[in-house]
C-alpha cells in the first residue's frame, strides 16, 4: 500500500500516478505482475472487480487512481461512454490531450515544474508552458458538453 501511494499525486480533482505508465496508464508491480494503477485503486476502496468488467474512469485521465472518478462498466458501456463523450473522433486528429487532462495539467501549476508535469502526461515541458499560458487548448475552443 505505502508504495501505491508514494506514486499518487492529489489534485482538486483527479489523482495523479507519478510511477510507471503504459499507453498513458499507470502501472505498479504486483506479486501476481504489473498491475494499472487505477484497478489496484478501485480494489483498495472497493474490493475485488468482477472478471468480466473494466474499470473505466469518468474523467478521462488515464493516470487518475481517485476512486470517485471510476466506475466498472463492460466493454461495451467503455465505449459508449468514450463516444458520448467525443473521445473516439478526437483520436481522429492530432490533438494529444483531452481538455479534462488539461484541466489537470492546469491544476498542478505551482505544484510541480513543468517537465515533470510534462513526464506524467506525456508532451514536452514546452507543451506544459502553452497550456499554462492559455496559448494552446484555449477555453474558448473547448468542445460543448455532451
């Protein structure tokens, strides 16, 4: 437990891991191999997840380990929720972070410096410093909400 927690970083919102990450998941090693960080979350608050479903997240970050942001769902209810909330045109584009990972970057400011802010989401530091700066991923082109 001492060491989950040693990865997480707490925001206003989302709980950031700070550790391993794989294709923008956290990963933490178990007895039983490397585990993503945001089951072992939902284990820890909520007990065993059934076989048969996924851990999905409501805010979209896939290093938030905040138990209020996850909800177990099938395959299928993961997909639904990625296209109700635009996510599978988005990876139509180039844009590399959702406006909720965004919102995180933005929550951290003071908290961490930028290239390591930078680490946990994968861009550069300078990419960090244009959304600081409201120079890339500006309010006024956030999506309408779904």
């Amino acid at each position: 437990m001492k060491r989950f927690w040693d990865k997480v970083v707490k925001t206003d919102s989302c709980w950031l891991w700070t550790g391993c990450l794989c294709r923008g998941y956290g990963l933490i090693k178990a007895s039983n191999g490397m585990r993503r960080a945001h089951r072992v979350s939902w284990e820890l608050h909520f007990g065993p997840i059934p076989e048969d479903l996924y851990v999905c997240h409501q805010c979209d970050v896939r290093k938030c380990v905040n138990p209020s942001h996850l909800f177990l769902g099938t395959h299928t209810d993961n997909m639904r929720d990625m296209t109700k909330k635009g996510r599978h045109a988005r990876r139509q584009n180039t844009a590399k972070l959702t406006y909720d990972e965004v919102d995180a970057i933005r929550a951290l400011r003071g908290k961490l410096n930028q290239r390591d802010i930078g680490w946990l989401f994968g861009v550069h530091q300078t990419a960090v410093g244009h959304i600081h700066r409201g120079t890339s991923y500006p309010e006024r082109l956030r999506p309408p909400a779904q």
